[in-house]
C-alpha cells in the first residue's frame, strides 16, 4: 500500500485534536475510518506514531518527528500548487497578509485600494494579530507577507524583513483640549498629572510607550485602556483625554493635534516580513511595490536602524 496525502492530513488532525473523535468531526469521516487509517500509516511506516493509553492521543516520539515532517510537506505541497496556479499577470491570484493592529488605522486601506485598483482579480485576505502570531504564521505557510516591526533580534528564524520606513509616535490631543497649552513640546515627565488614554496592554505599542515612560519615571494616570486604535480617536475627539499614537495615524485625522514630547519616544522600522526560503508570488511581489510606492508617496521617513532614545523594535 501506497503512502498518500490523507494519511498525513489524518495524522495531523488527531495530533492537533488530540482526540480521534474530534479529528473524525473535523476531517468529515467516521472515527473507525480515521482509525483504519492511522493504523495503515505505522504499518507504512513501521512505527507506532500514536500514543492511545490516556486520555488524551500525543505523538510518540517517533510521533512528533514525523508529525513535524508531515507538517512541512504539506506546507511545501500547498506552496508548490500556489505557484503552478501563480497567473503572472495577475488577472487572478490570491494573496494572505498579516498586519499588527495599529496598521490597520492607516496603512492597510490605502494598500488594499491600490491592489484592488490595480490588479482586481487578485483575493487579498487581510488578518489583524500579533507580530508574534504574524511570523508564526509565516513559517507554517499560513501568511504569505506581514506588516510589523524590524530590528536586531527581532524576529524568528526563517523570518526575512524588508523594511518600509520609520515609525514615529507623539502626544495626541482633540479639540476639547486647549491649543495653546499643546504648542510648546510637553516634557515627558509632566505626563505624571495628565490623564491619558491608551491601548491595552496587549499591544506592542503600548509596551514600547511604557517602556520610554518608565526610563524617565514617568506613570501617569490611565483613564481609559482600548482594545483599537479608532475607539481611542473617538475618545480623544470628544474628551480632554489625551492618548499616544504613530503621527501617520494623527496626520491622517485633521480634529487631532500632534504634540511633541520631550524627550521623544523611540521611532520603530516598518518592515515587510515574508519566510526567507518562501516562493514569492506575482501578487506578493505586487504588493510588496504598491507598499514602497505608498511609503513614498506619502513621504514617510526612510527606514532606519532606530531613533532618539534607543534602537526601533
């Protein structure tokens, strides 16, 4: 009997579920056909792959080394039929791209209208996560570009970035807060008797905002936590809450007010990220210069190391 593609999509989907019952559900068979099937696939292979006497079913060790090849030959199947079905002119396509959340406010939109504008057969499917979540999807194939931060040490092997331009962040206010106090740069350390609000700390902006606010001793008073970047708008458009965001975001916005902070925080490298040994698809390849073609369109500053204060990341 010959190995095929179900035997490891099979093994995978009970290493995932843990559970022959849930993996049946999940694959659309009946658990004794998932069972049959696992069972054929030691015989293959000669070695027992799963682990039945608990609970719950976990790879052998034998298991988890073939699981994870298992895993990666999928992978590279998926990745070899994306580049058959790859139409170069880009009269269809699809095309899978990450974004961290502050993204979203200002750089996702423009580039979806410029692809769909410029090559509309092409599926772009946008997925809002961490930097971390970003990158791991890469490696599994999941994404085929990101949007997120570079830097020394910044990211996981495998992981390849192109950077976009440098990210600058500043003290933002609306129109219920008085100008003329918001003219002169605050310095940092008079945050500490100024309400503000800010992202959640789920946010690797917000760490990056505490992390320069605890350099200079600085804890100010924390009103309001928000889980998006357009709940803060809203609450800094109508409230004297102050809040900090990328000046991208507050340029794009002409009821805020941009004021500059002293010492300012760190700027951060934007980077296009890909898998290093990834094929690169027309539609990826497409994007990646309607980005660089966006970036200085709008005259963003050049990528850089880092900025005042420390090194981006």
């Amino acid at each position: 009997m010959a190995l095929e593609l179900r035997h490891l999509r099979y093994l995978l989907a009970v290493a995932e579920h843990g559970n022959f019952t849930r993996a049946a559900e999940d694959l659309h068979i009946s658990q004794p056909t998932l069972s049959q099937q696992i069972k054929q696939l030691e015989r293959m292979v000669g070695v027992q792959l799963l682990d039945r006497t608990g609970r719950t079913v976990r790879p052998t060790d034998a298991g988890l080394v073939y699981v994870e090849h298992a895993r990666r030959a999928l992978r590279d199947l998926a990745a070899a039929e994306r580049a058959v079905h790859d139409v170069q002119d880009l009269s269809r396509g699809d095309l899978r791209v990450g974004v961290t959340p502050t993204f979203t406010a200002y750089l996702v939109g423009p580039l979806a209208a410029a692809l769909h504008d410029a090559h509309p057969g092409v599926t772009l499917t946008v997925r809002e996560t961490t930097q971390d979540g970003i990158e791991a999807a890469l490696l599994a194939d999941d994404l085929d570009l990101g949007i997120a931060f570079t830097g020394p040490g910044a990211h996981l092997p495998g992981i390849g970035a192109s950077p976009l331009f440098t990210e600058t962040l500043g003290l933002v206010t609306g129109p219920h807060t008085t100008a003329a106090a918001d003219r002169a740069p605050v310095p940092v350390r008079s945050l500490n008797d100024r309400h503000l609000a800010l992202l959640s700390r789920d946010f690797a902006t917000r760490g990056h905002i505490d992390a320069h606010f605890g350099r200079h001793g600085v804890h100010p008073p924390i009103a309001v936590e928000a889980d998006s970047v357009q709940a803060l708008i809203e609450i800094v458009r109508r409230t004297p809450l102050a809040t900090v965001l990328p000046d991208a975001i507050t340029d794009g916005h002409p009821h805020l007010t941009r004021v500059p902070l002293d010492p300012p925080l760190p700027t951060r490298t934007v980077a296009l990220l890909a898998r290093a040994d990834a094929y690169c698809s027309a539609a990826a390849r497409a994007f990646t210069r309607l980005a660089h073609d966006h970036v200085a369109a709008r005259a963003y500053a050049p990528a850089g190391p880092g900025g005042p204060g420390g090194p981006a990341h």
